[in-house]
C-alpha cells in the first residue's frame, strides 16, 4: 500500500510517499481503507519532533491520526461495527491507504468522507478545553485563531451550550465567524482594544500560538481562564497548556450527535492526494485556515 512517512526530523520536505505492508486491526481495533484523513498541526509538530514528551516517535514513522473510510477487518473483542460500514475516527499513520482505528464512530447520514475526516481531533480538542478553560451558559468566551477546524468547532459549540462567543481571524474571515454566531474582529495591532469593544471577557482560548498569552491573562483577569493549545510557553504565565487527548470515543459520539442535529458543520477548505503531504503541512503551518485540510489517498 501506499503510506506517508518520514525517517527523520524536520521540514516538510522530510514526508516522502512509500510502498508499505498493510497493517492488519489487533484486539480492540478496527482497519480501514480510507477514503481521506485529516490534516492536523500536531502531525506537523511532530514531524518537527516538537512533542516527543506527549508523544514519541519511533523512526521511521507514519503521519497521520484523524481518518475516514469503510471497515474492512474488525479485530478481537470489537462490538457493533462490522466490514462495510463507513466510519470515522482516531488511529495512526493515516495517510495511507489502509489504516488501524483505536477509537470511531459510525459516520452521521449525509457527511462525505472527506467532511468527516475533519471532525475527530477537533472535536475531542474543542470539548476538552472548553471544559477546561471553566466558561459556563451566559458567561463570554474569548477565542483567538478562531476559524481553523477546532476555533470551528469551539465556537459552535459554545453557542449550542449557551455560551457568547468573540472569535479573531484574518480579515478576509470575518464573515465565517460572523456565520459561525461569534461576534468577530480581526487580530494585529489594537485587537485588545477591539474585543473589549464587542464586550466583557470571562475566558479565553488560544489557537494559534501568536505570542498572546499576556493579553488573554489581561483580558480576563485570571490566568486560569485561559487556556492554550498552541504555546509551549504558556505555562511561564501560569496558563494551562492542553495537549493531553480526553476521551476520544465520548468525542466522536458528542460530535455524530451534534451533526445529526445540524448544530455542528466544519467545512473542508482543501484536499490533496497522499503525493502532496508537504504541501499540505505547508499550509498547515501558515495558518489562515478556514475549517479543515484532508489527505486523499
């Protein structure tokens, strides 16, 4: 099959697109061919080599945890899924052709494989700090970097809960925001002075990693009301740094049972075949993103 791996640390230029042996599904788990994967930062991070602490690595490796496809081996111990069925979930080395799955769900009625591929990661890291950051039905968020997949998906779900929402992005976003139900500005110079405009702040979030961690504290008055999944050196400022995964199967069925209802959508901004993978963590890493980026194999 064809796999998506990399034998050293680095750039982009370090993924190369291999012939690999399949992998088969063990006790607990399900294989699947999939039919797109997601793209998330921390696959570049750790391409990087940037969290090995969270996460090691043993080289060579895949890339790749967020995937979409159809069932095709179920292994020993596994209930209620069966071979043909469309999924989606949570595995590793998913920019392949076939992978494993430790966590899934059966795909909500309607979804492209491309669109559901996007969901797991962001998902399980939007109600993880939401629940973390302690902002409650009528209280205000603040999230900054907020039109990626999991600013998407945060945003959304804030409102489903009650929550008010404040999102900055890029100018040519703030529409997106606006039809996400946040009330939205722009980042750059005089963006504290912008939010404070549109409102109080009682907690916020930082998606980005743009070096403003200072002003969330300032924002909310409490470092304990913030929260980051994007700056290493959040914790020097006494906020919390989320990079531990919850419960990923909790996730995905929060999320099948907010698409079902139509209370949740992530659009797919752009895909690219397995060849392309540097150009997509390229991308990936610019930012600027709206909604989310999948592998097609």
């Amino acid at each position: 099959m064809k796999k998506v791996s990399f034998a050293e640390f680095g750039g982009p230029e370090v993924l190369r697109l291999i012939d690999a042996e399949e992998p088969h599904a063990g006790p607990g788990r399900i294989r699947i061919a999939v039919r797109a994967a997601g793209v998330n930062p921390v696959d570049w991070r750790l391409r990087e080599g940037q969290v090995l602490g969270a996460h090691p690595v043993v080289l060579p490796a895949g890339v790749g945890q967020d995937a979409a496809g159809v069932v095709d081996e179920v292994g020993e111990g596994v209930d209620g899924v069966a071979v043909g069925d469309r999924v989606f979930g949570e595995g590793t080395a998913t920019y392949a052709e076939f992978a494993v799955l430790s966590a899934w769900a059966l795909m909500p009625g309607g979804l492209t494989f491309e669109e559901a591929a996007g969901y797991p990661s962001v998902v399980e890291t939007a109600l993880r700090i939401i629940r973390e950051v302690g902002v409650r039905p009528g209280e205000t968020l603040l999230v900054g970097g907020a039109a990626g997949g999991v600013g998407s998906a945060v945003l959304q779900i804030a409102r489903d809960r009650g929550i008010a929402v404040i999102g900055t992005a890029s100018a040519a976003n703030q529409d997106y925001l606006r039809g996400l139900g946040a009330l939205a500005t722009t980042y750059g110079e005089g963006w504290v002075e912008r939010v404070r405009r549109l409102g109080r702040v009682d907690a916020a979030l930082d998606l980005a990693g743009s070096g403003v961690i200072r002003e969330l504290v300032e924002l909310t008055g409490d470092p304990r009301r913030v929260v980051s999944i994007a700056d290493l050196d959040a914790p020097a400022l006494g906020v919390r740094f989320s990079g531990v995964a919850g419960s990923v199967p909790d996730a995905l069925a929060e999320a099948a049972a907010l698409i079902t209802r139509g209370r949740l959508h992530i659009p797919v901004e752009k895909s690219y075949p397995l060849a392309e993978a540097a150009a997509a963590h390229t991308d990936s890493q610019s930012g600027h993103t709206r909604g989310r980026r999948v592998m097609i194999p």
